[in-house]
C-alpha cells in the first residue's frame, strides 16, 4: 500500500500520461489513415483536445499549476484551428461541386 | 491522502475515457460515427482530468483555472463538432453502410442540394 499521497499521485499521474500517449498514436494512426479529409480533421480535433488532457496530467505530475495556463491558451487556440479547418472543408467541398455540376452541364 | 485518492481515481477515470476515444476513432466505421467518440469522450475524459488537477492542487486559483477550462471546452466542442459535421456532410462523405436514415438528405433533395439555401434570407 502506498502511504505517501505524493507518490501516489506521482505513480497514477504518470500512468494516465502513458495512457493519453497511447491515445494520441492511436489517433495519430486515424490521422495518417484518412481516407478522407474529413476524418484527419476529426482526428487532429480529437488530438488537441487529449493535448490539453496532456497538459492537465503533467500539471499533476511536476506539482506546477502553470502548466494549466499553457492548456487554457492551449485549448482557445485550437479551437481557431479545427473552426478554420471545418471551413476550409466546405469551402473546397462546395468548389468541387460546383466543377462536378458545371462538367455535369457540358455532357 | 482522501483528496490525494480522488484526484487519482479522477485521473484514471479520465485517462481511461480518452483511451476509449482514441479506440473509437479507429474502429468506427465512418467519420460521423467516428465524431461521435471523439467529441463527447475526449471531452469528458479531459473535463476528469482537469478536475483531477483542481483536487490535487487544492487552492481557489487552480480551481478556477480548471473550471475556465472545462467550461470553454463543454461551450467549443458542440461548436467545433457541429462545424466539422456540416462541412463533411457537404462534402458528401460516404455513410456506413447499415446508415439507415438520413433526414439532412430529405431536406436537402427539397432544396436543390445548395447548402446556401437553408440560411435564412434577409
């Protein structure tokens, strides 16, 4: 039994950090894998937020607060990002079905 | 030690969440399903860590901090998840095969598949 409330929280931190990292990779995989734009950008949302878990965990694990400075900045920035991300999503999906319906009017 | 027990079991639960989300990400079958993990589990894992930090931590600054946090996090993902949904959908993303009802799909056939048409006109 582990006495220190200290080390406990030292051991589990760390082991959660271990567990986001698997998460991370697996999304990563996602990420690589596709197949189609959308899913990367689901993906790379999904990393930003386990990023911010990240930064929660390892605030935890070092005993500093700051760390969770870093995940609110962290958290509004990436947010911009997946936003920018979905619109340049509809953006090009609308461009490339005007061309289909425009070639659609040439047949 | 007792704040020291919740904070790790918080720490676990959330940890365990994200996993659950990643393994979803990977193993659904088709990017609104797929969504659905990221976004309601990552969310909710990350919301017990945070939380997990504010106990561990114990101090009024931290707390706050923490609940800023999950607060911004619950407000942007419906947002950043309703963005990404909307864009892929018209797209025209391939559906699961078992998708066996498609209302958007309806509602789009009335209105000549122009995503412009469904704002308001003012």
């Amino acid at each position: 039994m582990i006495a220190d409330s200290q080390t406990l929280l030292q051991i589990v931190s760390r082991l959660a950090l271990v567990l986001l990292v698997i998460s991370m990779a697996l999304a990563f995989f996602r990420l690589v894998r596709g197949p189609q734009a959308a899913d990367r950008v689901v993906a790379l949302d999904l990393i930003s937020v386990l990023i911010v878990a990240f930064l929660a965990a390892y605030a935890v694990h070092a005993g500093d607060t700051s760390f969770l400075d870093v995940a609110i900045a962290y958290a509004l920035v990436a947010f911009l990002g997946t936003v920018a991300l979905a619109r340049f999503l509809l953006r090009s999906g609308r461009a490339a079905r005007a061309k289909r319906n425009q070639k659609g009017d040439e047949c | 030690m007792l704040s020291a027990i919740i904070a790790a079991t918080l720490l676990i639960v959330g940890s365990l969440f994200c996993l659950v989300a990643a393994v979803g990400m990977l193993r659904l079958p088709d990017t609104l399903i797929r969504m659905h993990a990221a976004t309601k589990a990552g969310t909710l894992g990350t919301g017990f860590i945070l939380a997990a930090e504010a106990v561990a931590a114990d101090d009024l600054g931290t707390t706050i901090r923490a609940v800023a946090v999950i607060v911004f996090l619950l407000l942007t993902a419906p947002v950043a998840a309703h963005l990404i949904g909307r864009a892929a959908y018209h797209r025209g993303v391939q559906l699961f095969e078992k998708t066996w009802i498609d209302e958007l799909d309806h509602t789009m056939k009335n209105k000549q598949a122009d995503p412009d048409s469904e704002r308001p006109q003012s």
